[in-house]
C-alpha cells in the first residue's frame, strides 16, 4: 500500500526535478534537509529512520529489566551504560527525523497508536542472564551488520547519525559475546544456559533484516534512492557468514540442522526463519508487544507533566524576550 502511495505521489511531481535528484542520489551526493526532495523519499526516511529511533528506544527495554540483577558491579556498570548509549541513539535518530518536518511527539504518537513499527526482535523476552549475552552479540551484531552500509545512506543527518552510532554499537556487541565466552566457558550449567540463549535468539536475530527480498515492499525503490544500500537477504548471508565461526569459538551450536558451508556461493546455506511468526509479531501478536507498548504509553503518560513544565518555560521565556525588545 505505501509502495502504492510513493508511485502516486510522484507521478505529481516535475519529472525534470525527479530526475535532477536520481541524479545527485547517483553521484553519490548527501541530501540535506533544506533541499528538494521527492515526497516519496521524505516519507520512505520517515519511516523508517522513525521506526529505527523507536527500535533503540523500545530496545532499552528487554535489557533494562537486568541492570539490576547482573551479577556482578561491573557487568551492571556495563550494562547501564549500554543501555544509556540505545537511549542516546534514539535521540540522534528522533532529531535526523524532526529535519524532514515531522516531530518527536507526532511520531511517539504513531508508536503507541501502532502506525508506526518498531523492531521485531525487541518482542521477545530475556529470560536470564545469557540472553543478556546473547542480545548483545547476536541483536547488536545484526544491528552493526544493517547499520554499517546505512553510514553511506543518501540522507545527510541520518548517515551522520549512523556513524556515531555504528562506533558505539561494536562495544555493545563485545560485550555482549563477552558474557557468552563466559558462560560457554563456565560450568555445564551455564554453557547450557548459553546454549539455551543462542537457540532463542538465532531466528529472531535473523528476522530483523527484514522478510526475504521476494517480500520486501519497499527494497527496490529504497535502493533506488539509496536509503537501503543492500538488499535484505544480502545482509542476513552476511550476518550469518560472520556469526557461525563466532559460534564455534564459543563451542556452541547454531540450531539449524541444515546449515551448511557453500564452497561455490563462498557462504553458509541455512533455513530461513519461520515467516508467518515474523508477520506475526509485526502485526502485533508476538510474545511480548503488549508488554513494550504498555511500557512505552505509562512512560508517556508519567512524562506528560515534565513535556507540559518544559513548553510553559519556554513559553515564558519567549514571552520575557519579546516584552524585553
Ligand atoms: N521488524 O519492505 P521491507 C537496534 C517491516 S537495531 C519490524 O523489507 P524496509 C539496535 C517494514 O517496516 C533495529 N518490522 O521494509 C539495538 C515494512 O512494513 P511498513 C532497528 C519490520 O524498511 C540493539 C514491512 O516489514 N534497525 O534497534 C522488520 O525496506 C540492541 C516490509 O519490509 C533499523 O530499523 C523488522 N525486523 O526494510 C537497540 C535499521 N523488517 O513499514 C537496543 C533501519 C521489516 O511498510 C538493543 N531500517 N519490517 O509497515 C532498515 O534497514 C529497514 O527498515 C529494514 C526493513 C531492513 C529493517
């Protein structure tokens, strides 16, 4: 449906300026907020620059829930920290979004109303400390995998954005396959709760590329546009090429009977995740959707107060200024 809406809304648009801007887009220029752009392309990075603000922000909370149960001081400190550093990613993201002249509370809005999505994987619950371990290698691992090209994105704020947040995501992967060297190499107990973690999150992990490019509504004019620099299915091979040998260091087992090396393709064949789950949880339904938005709502109501306090001074303060000049 919203592929249909792009083709529309550009049929209207001057096809000198279209092509002026396929242009710039094809030299390998930024575009800046104050430049013309197809309308198409302004909502397409609303989307989903908005969707990925919402998926740091939504993302703190799977992990939050363990800050105060790490088991030790350090592993606390590191873990509030990490936590704090999703926040101040969506921070960046919400400000790259409000330049295309939408604002943070129209799209807090569309979050809790469910317009807007936000990542599948932040629907699944951490049941214990390795799937601490596990969010961070496998989820932040496959955030790095998506975010690294999205450095070189068409947009200007959002590849800037991109390139802070991509330095700060290699440490929350570290330390996230830190837990599980850790673990792996503790008692049998805890290898098995490694093991455990690793066997939850894989698929997952791999749904957050997206559905396989048959099914992606919006890769062809994303890449167009270069908003998308690769192709879904092209970043989940990666991932899964660099994810498995990191596997077999710990002494774990990717649970997938049918992954196998691909001397020919120089990579792993693997199963696909189970599609219809996927569709599932971005519709709503996944196991924990109710319990994030919940979160996220209470967390708006409760911040009503400090957002109305915040517009009264600023009120003031205008005020003050004018009766001043
Ligand atoms: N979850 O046509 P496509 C992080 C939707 S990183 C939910 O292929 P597109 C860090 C898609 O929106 C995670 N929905 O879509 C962290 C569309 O529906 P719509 C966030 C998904 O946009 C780590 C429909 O399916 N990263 O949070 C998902 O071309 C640890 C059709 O799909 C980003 O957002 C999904 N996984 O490609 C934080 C990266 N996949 O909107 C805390 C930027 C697809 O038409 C702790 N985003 N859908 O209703 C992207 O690169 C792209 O948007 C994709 C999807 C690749 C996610």
């Amino acid at each position: 449906m919203y592929a249909q809406m792009v083709k529309s809304e550009a049929t209207n648009e001057d096809p000198a300026k279209l092509a002026a801007f396929q242009a710039r887009i094809d030299a390998g220029e930024k575009i800046e907020p104050k430049e013309w752009m197809p309308e198409g392309y302004r909502k397409t990075l609303i989307r989903q620059i908005g969707q990925h603000a919402h998926s740091e922000i939504v993302g703190q909370l799977p992990e939050g829930n363990w800050i105060t149960r790490a088991p030790t001081l350090e592993r606390k400190a590191i873990l509030l920290a990490k936590v704090q550093d999703e926040a101040g990613h969506g921070l960046y993201l919400y400000c790259a979004a409000e330049t295309l002249g939408v604002s943070r509370d129209e799209l807090t809005e569309a979050l809790l109303s469910g317009k807007m999505k936000y990542s599948s994987i932040f629907n699944y619950p951490t049941l214990n400390w390795a799937d601490i371990g596990a969010v961070g290698w496998l989820v932040d691992g496959a955030a790095i995998m998506n975010q690294v090209p999205l450095q070189r994105t068409s947009f200007g704020p959002y590849s800037r954005a991109m390139i802070r947040i991509c330095k700060e995501e290699s440490f929350h992967q570290r330390q996230g396959y830190d837990i599980m060297m850790k673990m792996a190499k503790g008692t049998p107990e805890q290898k098995a709760m490694a093991q455990d973690a690793l066997n939850r999150f894989w698929y997952p992990s791999l749904m957050m590329f997206g559905p396989s490019d048959k099914d992606s509504v919006h890769s062809a004019q994303s890449m167009a546009w270069k908003i998308k620099i690769n192709t879904n299915d092209e970043l989940r091979q990666k991932f899964v090429d660099q994810t498995v040998p990191q596997a077999e260091y710990l002494g774990l087992t990717i649970p997938d009977p049918d992954l196998r090396w691909n001397e020919e393709k120089g990579g792993y064949d693997f199963s696909e995740p189970d599609w219809s789950e996927f569709f599932e949880v971005i519709k709503g339904n996944g196991p924990c959707n109710a319990e994030r938005m919940e979160a996220r709502q209470k967390a708006w109501d409760d911040g009503a107060w400090f957002r109305e306090g915040l517009m009264a001074h600023a009120r003031k303060r205008s005020a003050a200024k004018v009766a001043a000049e």
